[in-house]
C-alpha cells in the first residue's frame, strides 16, 4: 500500500487504541502502531508525522504506567 495509506492506517488504530472499548484492535497494540507509522513516514516535510511517533511513544508510556505522577500541592 502506499506510504500515505499506511500512515492513516496507523493513525486509525492508535485511535482506536486510545479508546476505553478497544475491541476492534485487540490484536494491535501501540508496537504495532509505531512500526507501521515509522515504515510510513516517507517526506515529512513539516516533522507532523514524527511528532505522531512521540505522541505514541507517549501514550504507550502511559498506558504502561510508567509516567511520572504529577506530586501534589
């Protein structure tokens, strides 16, 4: 497929990753996501399609738990 049909379909699935339901991508995972978006980034002339491989870095840290907890005042 082409890159910029890859790309979307990454797109999709972290979506659908981020939701509270996410049967639809029970076999996918923020792994998935990642190496389907980073073979798919192709001319990133703005950097957006980088800065969507650190929003899922990100949002896989979370969802690991192991981001840092904001203290309290």
């Amino acid at each position: 497929a082409p890159e910029s049909t890859r790309f979307a379909v990454s797109v999709a699935g972290f979506a659908q990753l981020l939701r509270q339901d996410a049967r639809l991508a029970a076999d996918y995972d923020f792994t998935d996501v990642r190496q389907l978006a980073a073979g798919a980034i192709g001319q990133d002339r703005f950097g957006w399609r980088a800065e969507f491989l650190t929003l899922v870095d990100q949002a896989a840290t979370l969802r690991a738990g192991t981001a840092p907890r904001p203290t309290p005042r």
